[in-house]
C-alpha cells in the first residue's frame, strides 16, 4: 500500500500525468537534419593535410628505371590516423614510378621508404621533417655483387 501513493508522486513529479492543459504534438513537415556521427577536429599547429609520396626507383649504374621493385612505406605520426598514413607496401611500375595517395602530413613526421628488387641491395631512405604535403623520393639500387 505504501508503493501506491509514491507511484503517484513519482508520475506527477515527472509529468507523466496529463493534465490536459499542455498543448498537443503537432506534426510539421520541415524535416529535421541529423548532425553527423564525425567529429571535426581543428587542425593542429604543423598540419599540412592530405597528400602524395611518390619516386622513382632507378639502377644506380645505367640510370634506368627498376619496374617491380617493392616499396615500403612506414609512416610515424601524433597527430594523423592511422588509416591517413602511409603504412603500406606497392610495388614500382615499368618506369620504375610508385605513388602512395592520400597521405596526411603533419611537419614533425618521419617516413621511412625502404626498396627491394631482386638482384639489387635493399634501400632505405627517411625523411623525418616536412613543410609541404608531398614527398617526392627518387631512389637508386646497387646491384648485389
């Protein structure tokens, strides 16, 4: 009996009782607009935003291009998400070009690209510093003696 009369204060404390003096919903046709699930951030002091590391792999002696060769990229950053780095590996075309797209940059990031090509020595180049969103990293393989 004691659980009654709380009930009853609960829901008219919360007012869930109508009264009959609120006004009724009514429906409008404006739609409403959903904010979107992202968050923006502001960007930070040393952001570059979103950019290419590209080169070409060369043999050291003829000048040519080295199609095939395997280019690594491993990408620290603070600041960039993981999936905006350039943690990946592609291979060189027939003139020996890679491009790895849509990397973000941030001036205190360090890239390291390390080459591979069967017959040739492995290369590894880093650049640990940027003031533009782009690298270009031309790199030329020592045959294996």
């Amino acid at each position: 009996m004691r659980f009654f009369p709380v009930l009853i204060l609960f829901l008219v404390a919360c007012n869930f009782v109508n009264t009959g003096t609120a006004p009724a919903p009514v429906a409008t046709s404006t739609p409403t607009t959903v904010p979107s699930a992202e968050v923006t951030l502001a960007p930070l002091p040393g952001d570059l935003g979103f950019g290419d590391v590209t080169g070409k792999v060369t043999d050291a002696l003829t000048g040519l291009p080295v199609p095939n060769a395997t280019v690594i990229c491993e990408h620290y950053s603070y600041t960039s998400k993981e999936s905006d780095r350039c943690n990946r590996t592609m291979t060189t075309d027939q003139e020996g070009v890679f491009l790895f797209e849509k990397v973000f940059f941030h001036d205190t990031d360090t890239i390291t690209l390390t080459v591979e090509a069967p017959g040739y020595q492995t290369e590894e180049i880093k650049q640990g510093f940027f003031t533009w969103n782009r690298w270009e990293a031309n790199v030329s393989l020592k045959k294996t003696q």
